[in-house]
C-alpha cells in the first residue's frame, strides 16, 4: 500500500538542511543579471541612491570601495556599476563560491562584463585582510539583529544567515575596517535598531525607510 505524505513531509523535503552547508548555498540565488539586481543596474537611481551617498559617491567624486561582508554582493555590483573600483570579501566558502560562479556568468553579459571587471571577490576573515589593503571607503554589512516583528525575512536572507552565522565579531570588523579606511566607514544598519555597542557615534547618517547607513569619517591621507 502507496504511504500517504503529508504536507509537513514534503515541505521537510524540499527545505535545505542547516546541518548541510552545501545544500543551503546550492538554494542561494545570486544573479547579478536578471531579477532585481539586473533591474536596478538598468533603472535605478545612480548616484542619488541611499548607500552612494553614504559611501561618499558624488560627481567628479568615485572612490575605491571594499565591502568587507559580501555576502549575495548586491551593493558591491551597484557600486561598481557606478565606476567604483570594489574588492568583495567573504568568509564563508560556500558563499564565495556562489558569488564566483555567478560573477564568472555576469562576466559573459555584456552589459554587466564591464561592471564584474572592476570588481575583485576574495575569500578569507575581513579583519585579516582589510589591513592589507587601502581602500578609501570600507562597507560593513554585518548580520543584523533578530527582527522583532512577525514580518518573514526574505527566503534568501535566511539562507545566507544559516551559512554565516551571526557575526559575533562584527564590533571587532568595524574596528579594523576604522583602521584601514581613508575617507570613511560605512554600516549598513536596521533603521530602528539601536547603535552597535562598543561603537563611537556616527559622523552622520543618511536613514532611509528600513535600513540606515551610520558613516564614520576617518579623514586619512
């Protein structure tokens, strides 16, 4: 006699396993050609949008950019499809390896070949590779805190939490990314959420309608 499945067993059975880290990125979809990304690069609104503003974007004015938690590497294509020379870093390697495999197939669009050229994906611990290098603006996108509404965080942000954790190091990065950064550091941060503690107060802020960039200007030569 054919068992009968339920709902719950099938829903079991097309959910990535946590325990896999494999199967979770095999779910991860970066594209940086269709869907939003590849609408954004098509119609967004350049250089008047929330976070090139805050990374220091103005006319006359592109300046090199490390996003030191890549992450899908959504705001490292929008910064660099607006010029900026962007170096992406990621620890997770199992992220990594879907953000190379979908900048290798941007690479073969010719709308977005010129965008992935000036961009560099690098795989290690961002504390352990920012003092290497000397951007003028360091992105700090960190996981951000539990939300406390009931709203359901999109499908994607879930995974990629899953892969990589909570940050618990996140006050640790911001410090090394103060360190290294000429011009200014970026936080990409919940609107309403309270300040990172450990954190002196931001120079300014440009708030938008979720989310809120806290810049921290350092003013290096």
């Amino acid at each position: 006699m054919r068992r009968q499945i339920s709902a719950a067993d099938r829903s079991r059975a097309l959910t990535p396993d946590p325990a896999n880290p494999a199967e979770l990125a095999d779910e991860l979809t970066i594209d940086f050609v269709g869907g939003a990304v590849g609408h954004r690069h098509r119609f967004g609104g350049g250089r008047g949008q929330d976070l090139p503003r805050a990374a220091g974007f103005a006319k006359g004015v592109t300046p090199s950019v490390v996003d030191a938690t890549a992450g899908l590497g959504r705001d490292a294509f929008l910064l660099a499809s607006l010029g900026a020379e962007v170096t992406l870093i990621e620890r997770s390697p199992y992220v990594h390896a879907r953000l190379a495999a979908a900048l290798q197939a941007a690479a073969e669009d010719p709308a977005a070949a010129p965008v992935v050229a000036r961009m560099t994906l690098l795989q290690g611990d961002a504390r352990l590779l920012l003092p290497t290098l000397s951007p003028d603006v360091v992105i700090v996108d960190p996981m951000h805190p539990e939300r406390t509404s009931t709203a359901l965080v999109k499908k994607d942000m879930r995974l990629l939490r899953d892969l990589v954790g909570t940050d618990p190091d996140q006050l640790e990065l911001m410090q090394a990314a103060l360190a290294v950064a000429r011009k200014r550091v970026v936080l990409k941060w919940p609107r309403k959420a309270p300040s990172m503690p450990g954190l002196p107060a931001p120079s300014h802020q440009i708030v938008g309608k979720t989310l809120r960039y806290d810049v921290f200007m350092t003013h290096r030569t």
